[in-house]
C-alpha cells in the first residue's frame, strides 16, 4: 500500500465544510492548494497533529489517495463540481462504509491500490514476509491467501483450510488478524507446521510492537489439526476450538497425482485414478460447506494435469462439482506459475516436447471462488 500519513479528522473536516460555503471558486481552489502543500510537506501543525503524531481524532490515510482527490477538486471548473467533490471528501474522512464480508471502506475505496480485483493474477515472485519460507513442495504463495482474506473476510472472522500443509493461509491469517483452523493428515508435516506458526505470532508480536498503528490488543486463533478431512467432523472441531460457524473456506488440494504427499489411502494424492480423486475432494467439500455461513466465499486453488497426451482439466472437474450444489460460481481467476527448478532446467526439452506433442506447456492454475448460497 502507498505512504500512509496521520490527518486531525476533525480539524480537515472544519476546514472543507468552510470552503462548501464560499462562493468564489479562485478562493476555494486557493485553500484546496494550501491544504496539499501542507500534505505535501508533512506539514504537522498544519495537519492538526501535535509533535508525537498522536491525537484522540486522527485517522490514517493513504497520502496519494488525499493528495489524488485535492488535485481533482483543483481541476474542476464548475462550482457545483468543487463542491461536489469536497462533500465526497469529507464523507471518505468522515463515514466508513463496508460490505458484510470485509473491511475495505467503500468510502475510500481508490485508496485500496494493493487489492487485486481482475482475474489475471501475474504475480512474479513469491512474497517473503515474516517467516513465511517456500521449503515445502507444493505449498502456494502467501499472495493468494493473502489477497483473498482482504476481499472476503473480515478482522477476527474464521477462516478453515482443509489442506493447510505447510500453514501459508495461517500465517496469513496471523498477520490479517483472522481466525484460523488447518487441517493436515500428513503428521510430520503438521508438526513442523505448528513450529513455524509458533514462530509466526512471536514475528507477528515483535513486527506490533514496531508498528505503533497496528491494533495490537487484537488476538486471534490459529489451530493446525492432524486429522483427514475426507472424514472429519468440521462441526466438532470448530466447536471443540470455541466457534460455531466459518466465514472462509480455502481449499488447496493436491492437483491429483502430480505431487504425491504420502500413500495414506485417504490422501487425495494417492488415489489411482481421476474419479478417485474427484470422489475424495467431493467428500472434503460435503464434510465442511456446512460450516460455512450463507452468503459467504469459498476459494479453491487448483491447476490441471496432462498424462497420456491428454490434458486433464482438474480445475474444471472441481468447479463442475461444486455447482452441483449450493454455490454461486463468482470468479475464475487464472494466476501465473513460475517453471520448478527441475523444468527451468528443462527449458528447452519441454519446447521441444510441446512442438512436437501439440501441446502448451502449463503456466497457469486457478483460482475458483464461490459464495454459499
Ligand atoms: C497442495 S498441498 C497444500 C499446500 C498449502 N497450501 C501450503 O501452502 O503449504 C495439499 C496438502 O493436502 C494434504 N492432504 C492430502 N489429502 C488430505 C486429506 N484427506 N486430509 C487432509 N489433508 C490432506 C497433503 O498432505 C498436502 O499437504
């Protein structure tokens, strides 16, 4: 997000509601410039803040989106524009507006230029806050996780994933302030998990404690659960952690075989064939959509297959499955991958491959989003 800077709330407000009652629009337009240059410079007497930056009415604000909004009341050339467009400014200051599954204030919605909200996701390089670490195989980037608990979720909701591995969606849900419950049937893998969680909330604690706008007194949850979700009771173990309910799904499965985590016969990854698989991912989405409130978003985050010179489209097996039941299909985001090490090494071997196999070469995988009917 760009540089955030702290306003008096009350002491803007007073400014702006005087100007709505001028009448020449040179003067306005005077005072709208002034009040950028003291922005501009940081300028905290001006911007009502005493030397400590701290005050019972501040809020917290993204300097571009104000210094944006300024510019634009600068360049209006009617009145009723300017007015127009400093009543819509004090409103973004003012009043917060929100949707029942996040916290982005529809007020100040331009300001949120870090959410993504087209379904190309070209995302370069994995993000390496805290102690997130890519030692897992098969894990995703902390982006995805990320993104979707911004749009779909709000601070203290439940988030539950029932693939959590190496525990990417909780740590994201340790620094967004969600709840979180994972479920692992690898045991190895879960226990290593909750030693990085661990590690987690004492990054999240001390990363606070740096940040003096952060709310800090805000405690989440974050559970790793060794269980297998093909079976499991989620009703149970949300009640057994203290919740009633979930308020986002997010389901990473193995994308068949292309990984195999273990041979458990329950592992998703092991079963032999294709309708095997769809059979085990369909008993894990009737075993935790109950859960779910209505009206809110489940993400799945999966890629196709190719075997035996066919492409396999898993992606859409899955999303056929789930519209079987009680989902409204929202999205389907296409994100980028980068090649493994093993097939950049590979480069040209797989052009080749591809030219003569008729084939592309994968580079993308999907991300499906549902809401709960
Ligand atoms: C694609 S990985 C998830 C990676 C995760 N998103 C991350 O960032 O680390 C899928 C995970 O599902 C687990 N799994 C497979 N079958 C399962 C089942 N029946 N119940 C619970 N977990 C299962 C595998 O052990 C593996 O860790």
């Amino acid at each position: 997000m760009s540089e955030k800077i702290i306003l008096n709330k009350s002491v803007y407000i007073k400014k702006l509601k005087k100007l709505i009652n001028q009448s020449d629009i040179r003067l306005i337009k005077d005072k709208i410039n002034h009040i950028t240059h003291s922005i501009n410079n940081n300028d905290h007497v001006s911007n009502g803040i005493d030397n400590s930056g701290e005050h019972p009415d501040t809020i917290n604000i993204s300097k571009n989106y104000i210094l944006n909004e300024l510019t634009q009341i600068e360049k209006t050339r009617t009145i009723e524009r300017t007015k127009y467009y400093i009543q819509r400014l004090i409103k973004s200051i003012s009043e917060i507006k929100t949707n029942k599954v996040n916290d982005i204030n529809l007020n100040r919605w331009k300001e949120y230029d870090n959410i993504i909200t087209d379904s190309l996701w070209l995302l370069p390089k994995r993000d390496s806050y805290g102690v997130h670490a890519s030692w897992y195989w098969g894990n995703f980037i902390p982006q995805i996780p990320h993104q979707l608990m911004l749009r779909y979720t709000k601070s203290g909701d439940l988030v539950v994933d029932p693939f959590i591995g190496s525990g990417t969606t909780l740590l994201e849900c340790l620094r967004l302030k969600r709840n979180g419950i994972g479920v692992e049937l690898n045991k190895e893998i879960a226990k290593k998990t909750k030693q990085i969680l661990k590690k987690g909330e004492q990054y999240i604690t001390e990363d606070e404690l740096s940040d003096t706008n952060s709310a800090i007194d805000y405690t989440v949850k974050t559970i790793v659960e060794i269980g297998d979700s093909t079976e499991l009771d989620f009703k149970k173990l949300l009640r057994k952690h203290g919740f009633t309910s979930a308020q986002f799904l997010l389901l990473h499965p193995p994308y068949h075989d292309i990984i195999k985590f273990s041979d458990h016969p329950n592992d998703l990854s092991a079963q032999k064939e294709i309708e095997g698989f769809i059979a085990m991912f369909c008993k894990v989405i009737d075993n935790i959509s109950p859960i779910l409130d209505k009206g809110r978003y489940m993400a799945i985050v999966i890629g196709d297959k190719y075997s035996n010179g066919e492409w396999i489209p898993l992606g859409f097996y899955v999303m056929n499955e789930l519209l079987k039941r009680s989902f409204k299909l929202k999205s389907i985001v296409v994100k980028n991958f980068e090649d493994t090490l093993a097939k950049r090494n590979q480069k040209e071997l797989w052009r080749y491959r591809a030219l003569t196999g008729g084939f592309y070469i994968f580079k993308h995988e999907y991300i499906l989003l549902f809401k709960k009917k």
